[in-house]
C-alpha cells in the first residue's frame, strides 16, 4: 500500500538523490491523478487498496519501471468478473529508501 514517512530530502546528499528522480517524477504523476481525476470516479475499484493507491506503493518500493508495469498488471486484472479483495503491492526485500510525509522516495540518512 502506499506509504508516507517522516523523512525529507537531504541538503548535503543530493548527488544520491538522482538515481530516484524518474520515481519520484512517477510517484509525482500519481498523486497528480489521485488528487484530480482519481475523486470523480468515486469508490469503485474492487480491490483494497485502489489501482490508483497500488500504483503509488509498487511505484515506492520497485521503482518507475517495474512499479508501473505491476500497476498494469493489476488494472488488467481489474475486469467485471474479477473476484477482488486486499491486493498490496509485494514489499521490495531490500528497499533501502526512506518516504517523506507526502510519499516520495530519498536516500536514507548517512550519519
């Protein structure tokens, strides 16, 4: 599920920023939609947490790539027959990333 945290972007360690700018450019997208088209729609998505939602939290833990082609993958299961349920996006094992309180992805801490 899409997560928030209490971090935020390091002044002195941007050079390590850059390497999650697409999935922050990505995760920017996203709360785009989520914050505009997203609510006309209503709550209509089967599944726990929303295309939308997943989306967010596939895109935090694997990335702009990997994230967006798990977010597919879930909207095409997203079909009039489909069962539905708690679906979250699978954990990244060594996610080694830190969440700001608005949900995009920095480098953790060095101290």
């Amino acid at each position: 599920m899409a997560s928030v945290g209490e971090a935020s972007f390091p002044s002195s360690g941007w050079i390590r920023a850059i390497p999650l700018l697409p999935r922050n450019a990505a995760l920017g997208l996203l709360h785009a939609y989520r914050a505009t088209i997203s609510h006309t729609y209503g709550d209509v998505c089967k599944y726990y947490p929303s295309c939308s939602a997943y989306a967010v939290g596939a895109v935090q833990q694997h990335g702009a790539v990997k994230g967006s082609a798990m977010a597919a993958a879930r909207i095409a299961r997203c079909h009039p027959w489909a069962q539905g349920g708690i679906d979250d996006p699978p954990p990244h094992a060594q996610f080694s990333h830190a969440l700001t309180r608005h949900g995009f992805v920095v480098p953790l801490r060095k101290d």
